[in-house]
C-alpha cells in the first residue's frame, strides 16, 4: 500500500487537465530544463531555505499561481456535474444526479513524501498511514448499470446494455460536459505541467537536495533503519492495519527529516527552479492561465443559470 500519491494525479483522474496542469504520461518530469544552445540549465541560486512544518507548507510554490485554486475547481467540478446530469436525463436517466464528492478535495492529513514526513503526532499514532483511511472498508457500490456506464463515457459496456434514449454524445455525458466548459483559447498545451514536471525532475537531481537525503539516510540509519531515501520508505507496503514497526519507523521519519531539514532544503531549490522557469516561460504561462480563466467563467456561467 502506498500513501505519497499526489493529489494532482487524484484531480487528473477526475477530468481537469487543463485546470490541475496534469501532463500526458512520460512528459511531466523528464524535461531537465536547458539554457543557451541546449545546455542544461545552472541550478538557480536559492535566496531562503524556509523550515516548513507541514505538507501544506511544502505545496506553495509559484507555479501555482497559474493553476486553478480548489475554490475554483470545486465550481467547475459543480459545473461539470450539472452538465452531465442534463445530458443524462435526456439519455432517458432521469434520476441520475453527480455523486457526492466526485472531486477530492485536499486533505487535511499529511502524508510521507519524497522528502520527508513533518506530522510528529500522525506518525505516532498512525505511522504512514491517513488518518480518514484506517479502520475505513471501502463502500460496495457494486458494477455500474452498463446502459448508465455507456451513457456517461461514451463507451460500449463489455456486459451490454444501452441507453434508455437518444444518440451518445461522443465521449458520453462527461465528454459533452467538458466540451461545454472547455476554453476557445488557443495554449501552448499544458505548459504548467511541463513546467512543474520540470521542476521536480531538477529539484530531484539537485546537489543541495541529494546531498540532504544522504544526510537523512545517515540519520535513519543510526536510528536502525537502512533506506536510501524517503520515498522508497513511503512507497513500502506496510498493510491495511498500523503497526508498531511502522509506527517507529514513522516517528524517525520525521525526526531526520527535520532534522536535516529536507524538506525545507527542497522547497527552497523547487522554489528557485519554479521562478526560473516562470522568467523564461511567462508568456505561455499567461497564456495558459488567460485558459483556466475562460473555462472557469464559462462554469460560472453555469452555475449562475441554476441559481448556485
């Protein structure tokens, strides 16, 4: 089981490339950033090395500045779901209404990362583990109606079934959804996700922060814990239950990682990498924002016409 999954890959799944930057897999995180005639880039100087406390903390990075706020995408989530309700009750699916919580919302919990767990009391008492996940069963919602299923994406159910009337939109009713609300703003594609891709793929590579996970290495290794870095330790399976061992191993997480400051030391770097990239890409990001504007008017719109 692994618990450092990103929260932009949970809101990518959930339809809203344009407005998370979530980039088509293999491009977001290969690039190395270059300067003049292809070279790479030098490694920016990094101006303050801030001591976050938090996940939160660690998250706000310029970049973001571009990229749609969970304000925003909790309207164009709404937005999108009206949408497709209306299209699915002309598919004859009159009772069919957006699920509660189709757009996962942030957590409030941290989580261990490729730079270190912060949460001293969440790792005492729930190791790597979220707190909303333990002890949770998963609701047995059971398969979807393959006429309702064909009806939402626009694809032929493997079970059979069609829908009760009307011709499919192509896509389905998700698809015609995110047509209504899509941009006619001409972008340089995702530009955000590239760059953010790029960001950590530099942050990752860095001297400063590789050098700080071999000194948090040493730190959990004279604690008795031999990993070579945070994230295969978040990646390790540790089950469905909390147990002391991950408890410990938790705890000494987060000691060295405050210790040595890693996270600190990689926000600083990702930050300078990030306002490096801004300066020479601040066209295209305005452009690519002056997109996210214009989807989030047009579900505005929307949600005017209803009342909401």
């Amino acid at each position: 089981m692994r618990f450092n999954r990103r929260h932009a890959l949970v809101l990518c799944a959930a339809g809203l490339a344009l407005l998370t930057g979530c980039s088509s897999a293999g491009t977001a995180g290969t690039g190395t950033g270059t300067g003049a005639g292809g070279a790479p880039a030098p490694a920016p100087a990094v101006t303050a090395t801030p001591t976050p406390t938090s996940l939160t903390e660690t998250q706000q990075l310029p970049l973001r500045a571009y990229a749609a706020s969970p304000q925003e995408l909790t309207a164009l989530s709404k937005a999108q779901g009206l949408l497709t309700q209306d299209c699915m009750k002309r598919l004859g699916f009159t009772s069919w209404t957006p699920a509660a919580g189709d757009l996962p919302k942030v957590p409030k919990e941290d989580v261990p990362t490729a730079y270190g767990f912060l949460d001293e009391a969440q790792a005492a008492t729930y190791g790597f583990h979220q707190p909303s996940t333990v002890g949770r069963e998963k609701p047995n919602t059971g398969p979807m109606n393959p006429a309702e299923f064909s009806a939402l994406s626009g694809l032929k159910s493997t079970t059979g079934g069609e829908p009760a009337g009307g011709n499919i939109p192509p896509g389905g009713c998700t698809g015609e959804a995110e047509q209504k609300l899509k941009s006619d703003r001409a972008t340089a594609g995702d530009i955000y996700g590239e760059l953010t891709g790029q960001a950590d793929s530099r942050t990752k590579s860095d001297n400063r922060v590789a050098a700080a996970v071999t000194e948090w290495a040493a730190c959990m290794k004279q604690k008795g814990y031999v990993y070579s870095d945070p994230e295969s330790l978040a990646n390790e399976a540790w089950g469905t239950t909390v147990t002391p061992r991950e408890i410990e191993t938790a705890k000494a997480d987060v000691a060295c990682t405050k210790q040595t400051n890693l996270s600190g030391i990689a926000l600083g770097v990702r930050t300078a990498i990030q306002k490096q990239l801004i300066d020479q890409h601040d066209g295209e990001l305005k452009a690519y924002r002056a997109g996210v504007q214009a989807q989030l008017d047009k579900a505005a719109a929307v949600l005017r016409e209803r009342g909401q």
